[in-house]
C-alpha cells in the first residue's frame, strides 16, 4: 500500500514538474523570444531586398570614368501570382503575351516562392505608369536598381561590363541570388567584391490581396545596403580618349605606363566599341552583334594578343649579351646578310650603333655568342646551357609569364623551352642555327602589348619594373622586380634609344624639347603585310612615361606606331599637341579598310 502511494507521488511530480517547464517555455516564447510569432508573420510579410549603389570608378585626375543612374526591375513571386488582365499589363511593360508566358514559366523553374526578374531595367516612364496599377497585379513587385553609365565613351575592354548573374555563381556565392549583376569582365568583374557593396533588407506588412500596409515594426527588423567602394583608377581619361583616336581604323592596341610606379596610363585595343552598349535591356542583342563581329572587338589586343616583338626586342638580347660578357659595348660585327637579311645601313656596328640602325646580322652574332660560350666542347649540349641561362635572364624582364596585372585575361606569351626543342628535334639533336631568329625577335617568341611597355619601363627605370596596374595602390603595395642587369648597361641602350629617334629609324617619333627614347620593330606577317611595333620612353632623365604601341598589317615600325607613340607622349607631357600634320596623317590613316599605304 505504501509503495502505490509512493508511486503516485512520484507521478503527480512529474506532472508537476513537466506543467511548470512548459509554462515556463510557454511565456519565453510568449513574452521574451518573438522568433515563433515572426514565423508566423512571415505569412503575411514581405521582404524586399534593398540593392546598394554600386562603387563608382574615376580616373587618375578624379573625372568620374562609371557612374550610376537609376533603373528599376520587375520582380515575380509565381505562388502569389493570380488572375490579372494580361493584355492590360503586357502593354503597361511593352512586351507580347507569349513573352509574358515564357517569363513566368522562367520564373517558377527557379523558385515558386523566391522573386526573380520578370522584366529587366524598366525607364522612369514605364516604373510611373506601372506604380498606377500595381494592386492590380498581384505577384509582381518593383525593385530599385542603378545601370552603368559611361561619359566618356571609352576604355570599354579596360572597365568591363556587368551581366545578370548565372545560376552556377549563385550556387557558388551564398551572396547573390537569381537577378542579381555581377561584374564579367574588365575592373568591374576584378574588383567585384570591392563595387558590390552590401545589400540591405525592408519588411513589409502586406493584406490578404498582397498589397503593402506598412514597415513591419517601423522598420526595426531593416537593415540598410552598403555602396560600394569607389575606386580610383590610374587610367588619365583624356589620354584613352586620345589612344582610341589615334587607333581607329586600325587593329592593334597602344599601353603606356608610368614607370615609376607602375601605373597603367592608358590600355587601347583596336577595333573597341562604345562601353554604353552593354547597358540597359538591349545589352544581350548588342553583345551579340559584337560577339560576331568580324573584327573581334571585344578581344582585348592589349592584354590577349600574342605577337612577335621583332627588332624591339633586339636591346634584350644586347643587355643579356652585355650582363653574361658574351660581348662589350665595343664588340663590333660587320652586316653580313648572307647569315640573315637586312636593310641598308654603315657597318661595321658597336652596340650603339646596332640599336640606332637595328642590323639584324648583328644580333645574330650576338645570339650566337650568349648560346655558344664554349661551357662544353659537345656544340648541343654548349647551346642547351646558353639557352637556359638566356631563357633565366628573359623571365627577369616579365617575359613569357603573366606580369599579375589586376585585369583578369592577361597572357603569358610564349618564350619557347629546351623541352619544346627536344621534342621537336630530339633531346641534344638542335643548336644556334636551329634558333637564331629568336634573336632578333622572330620565332617561336610572342609577346603581349602590356609586356612590351613593361618593357619599355624597365629601360626607363634602368634595370626594374613594378606590377603594372589599372586601380590605384598604396606604395607598400607595390611589387618591384629587378632584371639582374646591371645599370650602366641600361645607360648605354638608354643613349642609344635616343639616337635611334633622333638619327635613326624612329625619326617620326620626335617631340620638340623632349628627349625620346625609343626602338623601332617590323615583325614578320607569314599571313600579310607586316606589323608596325615600336617602344619608347620620355623624358630620357626622371621618364614619365613608357609607351608601346603595335598596328597591325601597316608596315614598318617607324613609319606608324612611333608617330602614334610620339603624340600620346606629347599629349601626356605637355597636355597639347603641336604637330596638326601628323595628327591628321595617323587621323587619316585606316589600315581596316585600306585606305593607307604601308609605310
């Protein structure tokens, strides 16, 4: 009798003690944690997601180059969508019913219950009309949104472009959802993270009609978006403005770089387009256009094409030559054209001289004693162990690797391996005469344009270059890379630079009181006419700026990119341009439709 009593009151305590906990969850739940009645609310809540604004880009002298202006998208949340006036509302957006048809099926394959683009960039006119009927339409909503304007109508390849972003990123980064623009290309898709900002969120109270009564708590649970990070480019606006000018009608690309910092001055490629294309609701029918142009506007020449540098390339080999004593600044070669081909000039050459006439018999000498240093008396194994130390002195000048500039689609180019001879003509079974035309720049070498005015800064800094790069960096951040030549080596091709404007092949390049420095290149066209490539640097003491430009299909190096050249390094230095005839002459010049002679 006493053991059921016992359990009675064993009983009747856990009763007890189990009312007393669920009062206790029950008035938490009640008084203290409101997430259970949030839950519930969420029935009758809308969030609407707040965009910021996203960063805006200016150039080196702050004129803003990508600014914002408002634009509005039409959202849908198919669950909520019910019987509406379809002829009504299609003509309020402008678009057929079998449009609409096929938008709202897009919609459900993402989510019945998550919004999602119906109707991309609205204009102000069309948001006006359709915030009149609204109510009417139950499911669709408006998000405030911004579209990328250009004023300047340049630099395009360089800025980038935004698209909607693909379902593939959205399962990668938990941040974007389906409608939302991310940056694909250019500073707009490398500095994504930076521009984006953070989005923000409002709570509304909506009827049972779907219609807004009011912030929910007075906003309490809103959290406002974060613009983006404004970003200063080194890019001078006015000085794009004027490569894309002087390149019109012509394919190629102009790089200029001031080579105290490696900061990118101007980044042309040619044939462009209008950046404002890829803006607004006609941005997929003009990228396709582009896309299928013919002349490819949209490859960026400057950072993706790989050309032979031809005779620019000559003063490496004469400063790897130097360095490794293979030669003296005194060494002198006759023009012999019987070893390779070459124009008229007086010869014999020291290696000023060389440069100032650009002898290519010279260089093959030249080559041939940085190959054949007599390390081994077996000639294959001899030019194996030239070769390597000369292809280690190449990728001291940013050479056959990617320079990191912070664009992304950058190319190495091509600085061919002992392992690439080997295979093709077996392992120890090639020497100097299998390569010699490496050494005047022709070949199985490629070089990229911004690789070719990085170099051109590394002859104006004597031996160093740093990172070249579009966004401005604190110079803590700047990355300095030294070539292991030694510097009065570089004095020397410095002097000879300026000889070769004022006396010798880039004598089109001349600015009045600036001492130029540059070199002339005509690389081989297998496919056509030759390629125009010339480099220099100005003023020849403290530069300021190191320029490259490459014209495609035009000829020799000195009758159209130095000129090209020599005005961007005017305009940069003095902020004018004193030579209207040659301003008109590469004006004029059209080498797409064949309206100049080469040369």
């Amino acid at each position: 009798m006493q053991d059921l009593s016992s359990r009675k009151e064993i009983v009747i305590l856990i009763f007890i003690t189990v009312g007393i906990i669920f009062l206790i969850r029950l008035f938490y739940i009640q008084v203290i944690d409101d997430s259970y009645k949030l839950s519930a609310e969420n029935n009758v809540l809308r969030y609407v997601t707040e965009y910021p604004a996203r960063g805006l880009v200016y150039d080196r002298n702050g004129k803003v180059m990508v600014y914002n202006q408002p634009a509005y998208d039409l959202m849908v949340i198919p669950k909520h969508v019910k019987t509406l006036d379809t002829l009504d509302f299609c003509n309020l957006i402008d678009i057929t019913k079998d449009e609409f048809l096929v938008k709202l099926k897009k919609a459900k394959r993402y989510s019945y219950y998550k919004p999602s683009i119906f109707q991309e960039q609205l204009n102000s006119e069309t948001y006006a009309a359709l915030q009149e009927k609204m109510y009417k339409f139950d499911g669709f909503l408006v998000y405030n949104r911004s579209l990328r304007k250009y004023p300047y109508n340049a630099a395009a390849s360089l800025l980038g472009y935004i698209n909607e972003v693909s379902g593939r990123i959205i399962e990668k980064d938990s941040y974007y959802s389906s409608g939302d623009y991310i940056g694909a290309s250019g500073v707009e898709k490398s500095y994504e993270k930076e521009l984006r900002g953070k989005k923000g969120v409002k709570v509304f109270m909506v009827d049972v009609f779907n219609r807004v009564k009011s912030s929910f708590r007075e906003g309490a649970h809103d959290t406002l978006p974060e613009p983006g990070t404004n970003l200063k480019s080194t890019i001078d606006i006015e000085l794009q403005q004027l490569g894309e000018k002087l390149m019109k009608n012509k394919r190629g690309s102009l790089v200029a770089i001031e080579p105290s910092t490696g900061e990118i001055l101007a980044m042309v490629t040619s044939p462009t387009y209008d950046p404002n294309l890829l803006v607004g609701r006609v941005r997929s029918e003009n990228y396709l256009k582009l896309q299928r142009d013919t002349l490819v506007p949209l490859f960026n020449r400057a950072l993706m094409a790989q050309y032979p540098p031809g005779s620019i390339f000559k003063l490496v080999q004469a400063l790897i030559a130097l360095q490794e004593k293979a030669i003296t600044p005194q060494t002198m070669f006759t023009c012999n054209k019987r070893l390779v081909n070459c124009h008229n000039h007086p010869y014999p050459l020291d290696v000023f001289g060389s440069i100032q006439h650009s002898c290519n018999p010279y260089y093959y000498m030249v080559f041939k004693r940085i190959l054949n240093q007599g390390k081994s008396s077996n000639i294959f194994i001899d030019t194996e162990i030239g070769f390597a130390k000369w292809r280690e002195h190449i990728g001291n000048f940013g050479l056959g690797q990617r320079l990191g500039v912070d664009i992304l689609s950058e190319q190495r180019g091509n600085i061919p391996t002992i392992e690439y001879y080997d295979k093709i003509y077996g392992r120890r079974h090639w020497k100097f005469e299998t390569v010699y035309s490496l050494g005047i720049g022709q070949g199985e070498i490629l070089v990229v344009p911004l690789q070719m005015a990085n170099l051109a800064a590394i002859f104006a800094n004597r031996g160093y270059y740093i990172t070249p790069h579009v966004i401005k960096k604190n110079n803590s951040d700047m990355d300095i890379h030294y070539t292991k030549i030694e510097e009065k080596y570089f004095n020397l091709v410095a002097d000879a630079m300026a000889e070769v404007v004022m006396r010798g092949t880039a004598r089109r390049a001349q600015v009045d009181s600036i001492t130029v420095c540059g070199k002339t290149g005509t690389a081989e066209n297998p496919h056509g006419e030759d390629h125009s490539v010339f480099i220099a640097f100005a003023p020849k003491y403290n530069p300021q700026i190191a320029v490259s430009v490459y014209v495609e299909n035009s000829g020799f190096g000195g009758t159209w990119a130095a000129p090209i050249a020599s005005l961007i390094i005017e305009k940069y230095l003095t902020r004018r341009l004193s030579n209207q005839a040659k301003l008109n002459r590469i004006l004029e010049a059209d080498f797409i439709h064949k309206t100049a002679e080469p040369n």
